[in-house]
C-alpha cells in the first residue's frame, strides 16, 4: 500500500461497518467484535484484491489474515 492506503482501509471498513459508528481502529477484531458479517467480508476481499491488483488465492482467506485491519495490512501489504 502506499503511504495513505491504510487509512483508505480503515475508512473502507468504516463505511462497512454494521454499526457504522466510525470509532473503528486498526486493531478492532473485525467478526469477534461484529464489526463486519459475512456479506461485508466479499466486499472487503474485493477492496484488497483491488488494491494488490491480483486475486487472492482462497489459502489467503482466513481470519488470521482478516480479523484486523492491521492484520490485512500485515498480510497482504507489507514487505
């Protein structure tokens, strides 16, 4: 991600959010704390995949690697 891209993702999962409270933070567990259920998570998965400008493999789908916006960040934009 570029130097804004995780805020753009804090923000994407804002706007998802099922409570739409915005006192979401990068370390918010996204399905343990309900943040998201499991139509928002498509959406999700589209934003990422957009964003790497390739597919995910379904190996990469997993809550470890989903279950914060850190997490995401971790797993799929980091170095």
């Amino acid at each position: 991600m570029t130097e804004n891209q995780p805020d753009q993702l804090l923000e994407f999962v804002q706007r998802l959010s099922s409570d739409g409270s915005g006192t979401l933070s990068a370390t918010t567990q996204l399905f343990k704390d309900r943040v998201l259920d499991s139509m928002n998570i498509l959406d999700l998965i589209g934003f990422v995949e957009k964003k790497l400008g390739r597919k995910l493999k379904s190996e990469e789908i997993t809550m470890q690697n989903f279950g914060s916006v850190e997490k995401i960040e971790q797993s799929f934009f980091q170095p």
